[in-house]
C-alpha cells in the first residue's frame, strides 16, 4: 500500500503552534482536493476533533486513537495502530492512503516504516516552537526530492524516502 503524509510546516519544520492553533496555514484547499484524489485519508484523533468530525464528504476517515469508539458516520473508522489503519484502508477497497496528521500520528508512521512520500507546503512563516511534523519518530531517514511548486503564497514540495 501506498503510503503519504501530507502537511503544511513552517520554514522552521511546525506543524501547529503549541497550542495547536493552525491560523497560518492557507493550503485547506490543495489539501481537501488531494484528499478526495486518494479517497481515504488518516488522522490522530485530535486532528479529527478539531474538525468537529469528517473533513470531507465522500472520503473515508481512519481515526487513530487510543480509545477507539463506533462512530456515527459510515465514513468514519476509529482504530488503535498504524498496521490497524493499513488494514482498514485495505478492507475499504484502498491501495493508497494519506496521512495528514497530527504530529504523533505522522511520527506513528514514519516510525513504522510505512511512508512512501511527504507532501510538504512550506508557509512563509517562523514560529520558533510548537508542534513537530513527526514527533516520535527518532531514526534517519534520506529523502529525494520529487517535485517543487510554487503557489501563490507556499511551496509544495514532495519528497519520496529513499
């Protein structure tokens, strides 16, 4: 299975300030357009929270959570571990699936060994601290530079691990 991470990080690598607020973040719409492009996206449980629920009508939502729950929405599934969500993705039909988040959820991932690519959109800002783009994740990892696009007020990037 094809596995991304998709993120909007500060120059300086946040993904959040400390508090969690994403005020500075202006890619919602790439980010809405790739996630129905891979149809199946996983998110920590506070990224889900903070949506106040799905992210996106027709896309299929895998809530990593310690607690998981049954939820009320058919495109809603609560699992406990990374290999739990690659499976559920699988079930569902989905050779790809995209990471967007949060900071334990995409270190979750990387630290399994699962992450083909991070789609990166670097905002023109420095927060000096806050929340990491892959926080538990404590091996090295070589990257390739796939691609560069500037948009009007951020780069995409994507990078392929090695």
């Amino acid at each position: 299975m094809q596995v991304d991470i998709q993120a909007a990080v500060s120059v300086d690598g946040f993904i959040a300030r400390e508090n969690g607020d994403t005020d500075w973040v202006q890619d919602l719409e790439l980010f809405e357009q790739t996630s129905r492009e891979y149809g199946c996206i996983a998110m920590g449980r506070t990224t889900y929270d903070e949506f106040a629920g799905p992210a996106f009508d027709g896309v299929q939502h895998i809530v990593l959570s310690s607690k998981p729950q049954k939820s009320a929405h058919e495109t809603v599934h609560f699992v406990q571990t990374v290999e739990q969500a690659l499976a559920k993705a699988k079930e569902l039909g989905f050779a790809k699936l995209l990471v967007i988040g949060g900071s334990q959820t995409n270190g979750s991932f990387m630290q399994a060994g699962v992450v083909n690519n991070l789609l990166l959109d670097i905002h023109p800002i420095l927060l000096g601290k806050g929340k990491r783009l892959l926080e538990g994740f404590s091996k090295e990892a070589q990257l390739r530079l796939q691609s560069s696009t500037q948009n009007q007020a951020f780069l995409c990037t994507k990078y392929r691990l090695k």
